[in-house]
C-alpha cells in the first residue's frame, strides 16, 4: 500500500511512495506528530538523479525490517532537496559541522523542535567499509534519545547555536579590489591539472564560474595562462567521457581525473553553465569546436529536457534498468548492429571502443586524440573523416534512442530555468541562432505567467500544471539574470521591466538590513531553524553572488544608485571568503569584475530593421565584451532607462553607439565601422591593478 508520499508531486518524492517506510512530506502534520508524541524525526533528504539515493532505497528504505524500526523509534520525512533547498541548506550544514563532509542521500535525526542531533549521508544496511550499518544507527540514536535524552538535546542546542553563527557576513568595511581577481587566478593556477585540464584530482567537476572568472582575468590583463587553464579544461572536457558525444550535454562530474568515467546523471543548471562557458570561449578564440559544443548541448536541453509549457526540466538520472551508465555505453559488436564493419571499425578506433572496455566491460565514448591527428594518422582527409564520423554519431543516436532511457526529472523549477535562459539569449545572440532566441523567450513567458502568485510573487517549482512552493533568493536573481540578459538579446522591454521588478521584491523581503546580503528565504516564507544566507557557490551560484552582479547591471542601466551600493555591500559581506576561497565564491568575483569596473554603459540608437543595425547587433554580441550593459534608445524602451538614454538619438541617419562609464560619454559613434573600431578599442583602456 503506498505511503503518504503518492500525493506528492516531486518525482523524487514519488521513487518512495511504495517504501514500508511510514514516510511523511515535510509540513504540519509530521512536525506535529513528532511533537505530540514526543518522538524524533529521521529526515532524508535527496533528488531524483542522485545513484547513492537510489542505493540506499533499494538497500534500506525497502528493507522490511529496517522499516519497521524507522517506523517504531522515528516520525520520518522524506524530502526532495530541489524542491525545498532550503530545508537542505540547513540540515546539510549541520551534517557537515557533525561529520566534515556532506552529499546525498542526506540523513539527519532531529529532535521533534527540529534541531539536528546526529547525521551522516549514505550507510549501508550492514557494516562495511568501516562504516556501521545503518541499523546499527537507527538503534544507536533511538537508543541514545530513550537513555541519554538530556546529551541528544545538549548536541541539538549546540548544533544550533553553531548554525545560527553561521549565517553572519564578514568584511563589510572591506574596499572591493580587481586584485581579488587577479588572485584567484593565482589560486587557480596552483590547483590546474596541467595533463588533464581542471582544478585538483579526482573527483573533478566543470567548475564553469571559475572558467568564466578565469577569461575575464585574461580579458582584464591580458594574462595568457588563464585563457590557457581555460582552454585546457575546456578542450579535455569537450573530448572526455563527461560529455555525450551521440546527444550533447555534459554528465554532473568526473569520477577520474581524465574526465574519462562520468557520474552519468545530467543536471539541467551543469549544462546552462558550461554552455556559456564554452560560449564566451568561442567569442575570444573564434575556435568553432566550441561553438559545436555549445550547439550540442543546448539541441539537447531543447530535444530531451523542455516541456511543451515552455519550462526546462530538472534533470536525467544516471541509471537505466538498474545499471549505472548502461544507456551511454557501447561495445563493439553494437557498433558493428548498426554501422557496416568499415565505419565501426573507425568509429571504434577513434572513440576508444575496445573488446576489454575502458568501464565495466563495456565503453564510454572518448576521444583520446583529436579527429584531426586520427585523419594524418590515417593517411585520411580530415573533412572526409569528419564527415563519416557525423554520420556514424547520428545513426548510433538514432539507435540509441531505442534502449530504454534514464528516468527524467520533469519538475521545472525557476532558478535552474533562469539559468538555461541566460545561455539560450546568449547563445541565440552570439551565434545568431532564432531558435535559442524563440526557446529563451517562451520559457520566460511561461516563468513570469504560470509561476507566480497573485501578488506577482514568484513560486518555486511546477510539474504537470500545478506550481507550489514560495520562491527563494535563487528563484528571484538567477531569473532576473536570465531576463536581463534576453533584454540585451531582443531588446524586448517586457523582460527588463520584470527583470527590475522581481530584484525590488528582493531588496523588499530578502534583504538583511543590519549585515547587508540577502537571506535565502523572504521574510514572510516558512520559519526554519535559522534563516540561512549563503555567500559560497555549489554547483549552481550563489544567491548573493547572483544579487549583486543584477544590481550592478540595474545600477549601470537605470542610473540607480542604490542598486549598485547595495551590490557593494552584498560584496563586501563576502570579502573575506572571496580572497581566501575564490573557488568556492567564483560567481561573488564575477560580480566583483563588474563592480569596479571599468563597466561600460552603452546605448544603442538604430532601427532594428536596417541591415546596418543588424549587422551592428550582430557584431557587438560576437564580441566578448564581459563588462558591459546595452539598451536600445526607442519609443517603446522601458520608462526605467530614462537617464541613461537622454539625448541619444540616431545622428545622420544611422546607426549610432553611445559607450558611456560611470554615466560620462564618449563621443557617440556613427555608423557600423566606426562603432566596430570603438568597441575595439576598449579592451586597450582597462587598468593595471596599481591603478
């Protein structure tokens, strides 16, 4: 009989609903039940793509005897981390006080006022690996809350006290500096894998934000081996196992430092990132592979991840038919099923393909060498290879396509949606691609239409027509990011406007007034244990790293100045993490770049139908301009550009740019060559760091 959790719509929540576990959904009737009977809560915390979640189900959440225990000693609440990452943050970093270390599944037992008195993530049903089982741990801590209640609460009141501290802010008088950028870079340079690309061994994840910061350190200083630790990573990532050569996309993380043997799961906000990681490197190298990659990736995010509302799903699972990996994989003789001996043996060579298999007996598509070498190699002609090969990737995908696929997140929730918008305008902009344009603009009307309150609040998640839960300080920035950047891409009023609008609703409910930065929940949402405000970066960036990089952006369009002091101090309140932790506070520094500038404001006067201005638009996206805002002067402009778009006007007949810093201008510039030459010119004028 299925338990509480088949009224849920969460997928992950869903996975469960036919557990013996007597699972509740967090919400008042668990948390009063726990009160009433005076009984503890077993929390388990997880997401639907996440392997070692579905493990520990299959191993002790479908346990008959583990679940009768769970059910006797505990209340327990099974909770979808995407779904409510604010109960994750808080537990997670009481697990982390507790252990040292943190992941999914996450398992934390709290006293029935919710405080967490012990945790961990994964244990097995019986000792192994010098790690106790986990019913083991469930007669331990029912034990321990039977016979040493006033130890239990003594641990919860401290754990809390901890957490609580946990929330401040640091380094508000700090002076905000470009040389924070120039040493992360130096940061960066200490960990790169000279051999493989990336940061430290294995694991290894893409880390997109510090690739970004990295290209806006070699934009600033001209600094050559920050676009190398970029182009390395980038070129062994594109070439690794990571990345799904038949379909696009890129898995959550490395296992190996080769980028060989993925963690298949693919999470939509790793490919929005790294899509406009590899993007902002074609812009600087002009290195068409990237731009193939870019293209790939986000196909993939249209083909297999977008509802027909509009929304992008979450996320794809790493296992098929119980088996990690086994939809990606190949042996030879599949090859041989679908493409004659000749081609397979040259696909099998080209992409690692061998009888032994480089995982599990079976193959995870590589290249160890560029087609290019494989075609001098091979006495070949390169274009001729490269064609075989395309068509030899499109036949295996179609063959692929058969096997049965990965489970599918499809809830679509708004942060990770902002993200995919920002990439998709972007990316339709720079390579001038109407269908990354007509996707960025659809999910945006859906975003702003059915996930919102009728206050226009934002809400947090929505699947199959029903959208719930009070959006987070994610939801709000990454969204108004997304929306700000399809502005500068369509230059469609609408999305700035609501972009303004939504970052007002978090300097209203968000901010901290006394610390400054922002609190991850608004004030009026659900009341947890502390109210948490993250200033680091997981894998998604943080939320008030995310905050203050709009406001500089709003600062710079619409002449306010109290966004941009706001996004100084929400920086300031990550000083001290920002100079000592670059990796883990990347998007903080993205801001930073931003904020000290030089940031330049530039207005654009021209009609959009011309074939000049179009050719004008198309130039200033292809170039990489990281520290820049853009309008267009016209009669329909949003009434929040007012000032900055005051007397500019089209000067003899044609397509005129305005490039103004700090709200000073300079000469406008007429026509598509004597723009192109000034926006050249600025990379010339950014400072040294004694300036």
């Amino acid at each position: 009989m299925p338990n509480r959790l088949a009224n849920e719509s969460s997928p992950y929540l869903l996975q469960h609903k036919d557990n013996p576990v007597d699972w509740y959904p967090w919400g008042p009737e668990a948390l009063e039940l726990a009160r009433k009977e005076e009984k503890p809560i077993f929390l388990s915390i997880g997401y639907s793509a996440c392997h070692w979640c579905h493990v520990m189900e299959h191993e002790s959440f479908e346990n008959e005897a583990i679940a009768k225990s769970l059910n006797e000693k505990f209340v327990c609440i099974k909770v979808d981390r995407e779904e409510r990452p604010d109960l994750d943050q808080v537990y997670m970093n009481a697990v982390q006080m507790l252990t040292g270390r943190g992941g999914w599944p996450m398992s934390v037992f709290l006293t029935p006022d919710l405080k967490p008195f012990y945790g961990g993530t994964y244990w097995p049903p019986e000792p192994k690996h010098g790690m106790p089982g986990f019913g083991q741990v469930i007669d331990a801590v029912a034990g321990a809350w039977i016979n040493n209640r006033d130890a239990a609460l003594e641990t919860a009141e401290r754990l809390t006290a901890e957490l609580s501290k946990s929330v401040q802010g640091s380094g508000a008088e700090a002076k905000v500096s470009a040389s924070w950028i120039a040493g992360a870079a130096g940061h960066f340079r200490q960990s790169y894998d000279s051999s493989y690309g990336g940061f430290g061994g294995a694991p290894k994840f893409p880390a997109p934000m510090s690739l970004r910061l990295l290209m806006r350190d070699w934009y600033r200083r001209q600094e050559q081996s920050s676009l190398d630790m970029v182009r390395g990573t980038l070129d062994h990532m594109a070439a690794g196992g990571i990345y799904d050569h038949l379909g696009g996309g890129f898995a959550r993380y490395s296992v190996d430092a080769r980028w060989l043997v993925p963690h298949f799961e693919k999470m939509l906000y790793d490919n929005a990132q790294l899509a406009l990681a590899y993007l902002e490197a074609y812009q600087i190298t002009g290195d068409e592979n990237y731009a193939q990659v870019v293209r790939e990736t986000l196909d993939y995010v249209l083909r297999d991840m977008t509802d027909p509302a509009g929304g992008f799903y979450s996320s794809e699972d790493a296992d098929s038919e119980g088996v990690e990996g086994k939809f990606y994989t190949w042996t030879p003789e599949q090859l041989r099923e679908v493409l004659d001996d000749s081609a397979a043996a040259t696909f099998a060579k080209i992409y690692d393909v061998s009888e032994e298999g480089n995982f599990e007996h079976s193959n995870i598509l590589n290249l160890p060498k560029i087609i290019d070498q494989h075609a001098k190699i091979m006495g070949r002609d390169s274009a001729e290879l490269h064609r075989e090969l395309a068509e030899s990737r499109s036949k295996l995908f179609t063959a692929r396509e058969k096997r049965i696929h990965p489970h599918k997140d499809d809830k679509v929730l708004v942060a990770w949606n902002g993200l995919t918008i920002e990439a998709l305008a972007e990316a339709g902009a720079v390579l001038d691609e109407p269908k990354y344009l007509a996707a960025a603009e659809k999910a945006a009307d859906f975003l702003l239409s059915d996930l919102r309150e009728a206050d226009g609040r934002l809400l947090h998640t929505w699947r199959h027509g029903e959208a719930k839960v009070q959006a987070y300080l994610d939801d709000y920035t990454y969204l108004a990011n997304g929306l700000i950047t399809l502005y500068e891409a369509t230059f469609v009023a609408r999305y700035l406007e609501e972009a303004i609008s939504l970052m007002d609703v978090v300097l209203a409910r968000f901010a901290d007034e006394e610390q400054g930065g922002f609190f991850f929940t608004a004030d009026d949402q659900e009341k947890l244990l502390v109210r948490n405000k993250d200033f680091t970066d997981n894998a998604v960036p943080s939320g008030n790293a995310m905050a203050a990089l709009i406001l500089v952006k709003l600062g710079k369009l619409t002449c306010n100045k109290q966004y941009l002091d706001s996004a100084t101090r929400t920086v300031q309140g990550a000083a001290e993490l920002a100079t000592r932790y670059p990796s883990a506070t990347a998007q903080t520094l993205l801001a930073v770049d931003l904020l000290v500038g030089p940031t330049y404001e530039m207005v654009l006067a021209a009609d959009l139908a011309s074939e000049e201005s179009k050719q004008v638009i198309s130039k200033l996206h292809e170039q990489f301009l990281p520290n820049k805002v853009l309008a267009l002067a016209s009669d329909h402009a949003p009434a929040a550009l007012a000032e900055l778009l005051r007397g500019k006007e089209m000067q003899a007949k044609a397509p005129t740019l305005y490039i103004c810093e700090g709200f000073t201008c300079q000469a406008p510039a007429q026509g598509k060559e004597e723009i192109l030459h000034a926006v050249e010119a600025l990379g010339a004028n950014l400072p040294t760091l004694s300036q």
